[in-house]
C-alpha cells in the first residue's frame, strides 16, 4: 500500500512536469484533464507471450501484432485484443538482439524496431522491413545516429537508446529514450527503404518520463508518444513539426511500465506493459 502511495504521487509530480522545453516554438504542454478514459481491457499469458514492447494492427484492423525484446526468439505474435494469442509467427533472415517497437505503412509492411542501445554502444542498429502478406520477404534498414562519437559515449551524454518510433509519409521517426528528466528527447528521422543511414535529429522537447512506444494516427493529425506513468498526445499542426502543435498530458498510473501503444482509429489507443496487461485510452463524448 505504502509502495503504491508513493507511486502514485510520483506520478502526480511528473504530471505537473509534463514538461517541455521553455524555448518559444514549444508551448507547454495542457496540464489538465485530457478528455480520455482509460481501463483494462485485457491481458496476455506470459507462457505464450513472453513480453509485449511493441504494437501493430493486424490486415484487419482489429487484432494486433506484438513481440518480445532482447533474448527472445526473431517472431511475431498475432494477438486479439483481450490478449488471446491467435499464432506465431517466426521472422526468417532476421535475430532478436533488443526488438522494441513495430509501425506500419500504408504499402502492405511492418517495421520491426531492433534498436535497443541500453549500452548506448551498438553499431548494428537497424529495422527490418517485413512484408505483411508474406513474411519470409524480409529487408534491412540499417543506421547510426549522426551525433554519436563514442561507443559508448561517457555516461552523462548516454541518450542514444531508442524504443519509439512510427512511419510518417516514407519516413520512420525514431524518438530516443531520455535517461533523466533533464535529457531532451530527440527525434531523428530516416528513409523507410532497405538500406544503410545516418540519422539526424529533426527536432527535441524534453519530457518527464522516458519515451518508451510511439505512434500516429491514420490520419496523421495526432501524434502519441508513451511514457512511464504519463501518455502525450500532439495535435499535428502542418508538415512534420509534430511537437509545435497543442500538447496534452495524462497521468496513466496504473499502467505499469508500460512498453507498447498503437492508434487503432483516429482517436482511440491501445497501450501494453510489460506484463502483458493491456489497456485501452478511448476518447470521451464532448457535452
């Protein structure tokens, strides 16, 4: 009880920080109540899905993709959305070194995020690229990230390990996951074809949680990133300037360490921890 009072006054307290940069183009974010409701839905058994980092849609819209990170097998879980896994599915051509995120285009591929770095020393990041329909069709993506030096860097710059990232018009964007509070998340972005890159940071806010889940909305009006303790929400105000829109902020305490979120329309998500516990961030009804 003591344990759990004490989280959820942490949370309180990084609520209140929600925080972003002070610079100008960044205005801060809404600290009030976002017009969510946000309850369990469901939950995998760990005897089938060993972990949940990241989520996808499904062909149809309605089940979902996930998987596990670092020491698992290469494979997918197909996964209705109460958590009954449906099948697996192993990914050929492909290894499992720190698997943490999924997106998606809108030409038939999944984006498998290999792009752990806890380290902050690997030299083999990359995403592969899957053929939905035929999932022995497997490329690479491969990058660095244009401001890293060293590997690893000395420990107070340690803020190139990502877990978050979604497609956006022939893109991935890729957000690192802060270590602390004073660390800006950066956002870097690469091409979304097979092949090898540098990554380069195209814009940074700073946040009170680590990022750990990214996705954006089918329409591409709103982007939500997921943190410990905390969903952000960003209205899209033209272009790729994801975070110069309006920005919101819900406490999500009792999601756990949560790992994994995916829009499944235009308004609602679904977010995942690490546990296997899923929960569902359906919009209320304006009055």
């Amino acid at each position: 009880m003591l344990l759990e009072k004490v989280f959820t006054i942490y949370v309180f307290f990084q609520t209140l920080l929600c925080g972003c940069s002070a610079d100008r183009r960044h205005a801060g974010f809404l600290v009030k109540e976002m017009p969510y409701s946000i309850k369990k839905v469901g939950k995998m058994d760990k005897r089938e899905v060993k972990e949940s980092s990241g989520l996808e849609l499904a062909p149809d819209e309605i089940t979902l993709w996930t998987h596990a990170d670092s020491g698992n097998p290469p494979q997918l879980y197909h996964i209705n959305a109460t958590g009954k896994l449906l099948k697996t599915v192993n990914i050929p051509h492909a290894s499992n070194l720190d698997w943490e995120d999924l997106a998606k285009d809108n030409k038939g591929y999944l984006y498998i995020g290999d792009l752990g770095n806890n380290s902050n020393s690997r030299k083999n990041l990359r995403i592969f690229r899957v053929k939905e329909s035929n999932m022995s069709q497997v490329d690479t993506i491969s990058f660095s990230y244009s401001d890293q030096k060293a590997f690893p860097p000395v420990k107070k710059d340690w803020n190139f390990n990502c877990e978050a990232f979604f497609y956006y018009q022939d893109s991935l964007y890729l957000f690192s996951k802060n270590r602390n509070p004073r660390e800006k998340v950066k956002m870097y972005k690469i091409p979304a074809q097979p092949g090898s890159y540098q990554a380069k940071v195209v814009d940074s806010l700073n946040f009170a949680s680590r990022i750990t889940a990214a996705d954006i909305s089918p329409d591409g009006q709103m982007v939500a990133l997921l943190g410990y303790g905390n969903l952000y929400l960003f209205h899209m105000n033209g272009g790729s300037t994801f975070f110069s829109g309006k920005k919101y902020c819900l406490a999500i305490p009792q999601s756990g360490q949560a790992e994994a979120l995916v829009f499944l329309n235009n308004k609602d998500l679904l977010l995942s921890n690490e546990g296997g516990k899923i929960f569902r961030a359906v919009k209320k009804k304006e009055k």
